[in-house]
C-alpha cells in the first residue's frame, strides 16, 4: 500500500524551532512526529544545520523524505527572495530558502511564522467555518495573520498582519512614562517591545527593576504580588489598545490568541473590556479566542502553506 503524502511542518521562533511531521490522509493532516530544539539566532551555519537535523530525523522516523513547510518570522523582499527578521538576526540578508533547499534537496516552501499560525486556526481551528479571523501572536515578539473564507491574505509585501510594528500610542506612552525602545526592525517604539512576552518582562523591570518571564508574572500576580498586578494592568492596557485597532483596520469575526501568552487565562478573563474601552462608539467587540491547536498551530500551518503549494 502507498504511503499517504508526508509534509514536515516547521515553526521557528525567537527560542525554539518546532518541527511536526504530517501525512495527508483525504486531505486531513495527521500528526504522526514532533520535535523542537532551541533556535541558532545568531549563526547562519547553525540555523540550516539544525533545520535540516529536524528534517532528516522526521524522514527516518516516517519512513520517508516529505514536503517542507516552514514558518519564519520576518518577511522576505519579494524582489530578492533575502530575509528581513527581527527575532532571528542570523536570518537577516539571506536566502533562506535557497539554502535549506540547497541542504535537503527536495521542495521547500516559506511563509511568515504568524500568518501560518493563522492559517492553521482558519482552517480546522477556532476560527474554523467564519468568515474571517486574525491570529494575533504573543511569543517572543508580536505579529499576526489575516484569513478570509479561510484563505490566508497576505498583502502585497506579505505583511499583512504585522500588527507588533505599529507604533506604541504616544498617550499610552505618556500615561505609563515608557521610554521608546528601539526595535530590531530598525524603527523606534514598536508596540512589539511592549506588549510580546519580552515585553511584559521589560514592563515588569521597568516598573521595580525585577528581572521576571512573562509566566512567573503572570503567577505573582495571581498570588497578589503588586508589581506584578500592575504590570498585568499596563501590559493589558497597551495590548488592548492593538487589538482595537486591529478591529478597526481588519474587522475580523473573531481574533484567535497564539504564542507563549496564549495560555493565560486573565487575557481571556479581561481583555475583552478592556478592547471595548478603545473602540469607538458603534463597533461591536469581537471574540477573543484561545487557539484550537496550541503550540502546534504554526508548525501545522506551516504544514498547510506548502501543501496549498505543492498539490
């Protein structure tokens, strides 16, 4: 009998690099190996060595050489095919799909890390069967993907989404006294450095000069730790205030969490009065939903990018 067609789906973070090995079983993917390492930020080298690493052991475990989707952060010049990625500096300049399709010799296809986050809850995930969706990432950094009749839109420059490189409001920097932090993106005051996990640790620090992850926040201030609880209360505020402006720009039926964040609860619990209290007088609030999928959302969307492309 003829082996189902095998695609490896790959998300790469700012931390880690995840790759989930599918076959296509009429048209449904299922899960059939995981696996993640730390992500090589810094080292080119390192990065396509512990891709194609991922990739040669999901082949041997299934038995056979699959398509490779991968989800980068970042966007590619659609002129050049070279990498603009703020979270994975090594990824700057280059061609990254050349050279893992150099190293693994077989069909390889890129997308955006959130927009295949997206994708993947558009399609079989929370947003499943509406009109249209945003998944809004909260990890490392801050992005996001927009899907329409559950087809990814991806823009002209395929940024469509990239919602952490809006500018931090000046009145919420004002009301807070943020300082505007530069931002790998070469810009200044990215909402990214403000409302993404690394954000939230950078508020905390700000606030009292504790070096906190964004989780052991989250879980001082559920134990009544002050600093923490307002460093919940700004850091909502200021994510409050982007997905306000992302109903206002996109007007999507419903905005899907992902990332590290995506598993508090206070966000589920709060934020949505919160976006009410930004949105102007006539825009009804749209629901704020956890991820079908969790952590292996962006590798199953991934998985989805390239067999839209390769079937």
């Amino acid at each position: 009998m003829t082996k189902a067609q095998a695609f490896h789906g790959i998300d790469i973070g700012g931390s880690k690099i995840e790759l989930v090995g599918f076959e296509d079983e009429h048209g449904r993917l299922v899960e059939r190996h995981r696996r993640r390492v730390a992500t090589p930020r810094c080292d080119f080298d390192e990065f396509i060595a512990a891709v194609a690493g991922l990739v040669e052991e999901a082949d041997a475990a299934m038995g056979q050489r699959a398509v490779v989707g991968i989800g980068l952060p970042g966007i590619a010049d659609p002129h050049s095919g070279r990498q603009l990625s703020s979270n994975v500096p090594a990824l700057n300049g280059r061609l990254v799909r050349e050279a893992i399709g150099e190293r693994l010799r077989r069909p390889v296809f890129i997308g955006n890390d959130c927009q295949c986050f997206a994708l993947s809850e558009a399609q079989g995930g929370a947003a499943a069967g509406l009109p249209s969706m945003f998944g809004a990432i909260l990890g490392t950094g801050a992005g996001g993907g927009f899907c329409v009749d559950g087809a990814l839109v991806a823009g002209y420059n395929g940024s469509a989404g990239e919602w952490g490189h809006w500018s931090l409001p000046a009145t919420l920097a004002s009301k807070y006294s943020l300082p505007l932090l530069p931002c790998p993106c070469g810009r200044t005051g990215c909402l990214e450095r403000y409302v993404s996990g690394s954000g939230m640790s950078f508020l905390h620090r700000h606030l009292c000069g504790g070096e906190r992850e964004a989780i052991e926040i989250a879980a001082r201030a559920a134990a009544g730790n002050a600093p923490a609880l307002r460093t919940l209360e700004i850091h909502l505020d200021l994510l409050a205030h982007a997905m306000a402006a992302l109903i206002i720009a996109y007007d999507p039926h419903a905005i899907v969490l992902g990332g590290g964040l995506s598993s508090l609860p206070h966000l589920y619990q709060q934020l949505p009065a919160a976006i009410s209290r930004h949105l102007f007088h006539g825009l009804r609030l749209v629901p704020v939903l956890a991820p079908y999928f969790g952590a292996a959302g962006g590798a199953r969307g991934a998985a989805l990018f390239a067999r839209l492309r390769y079937l």
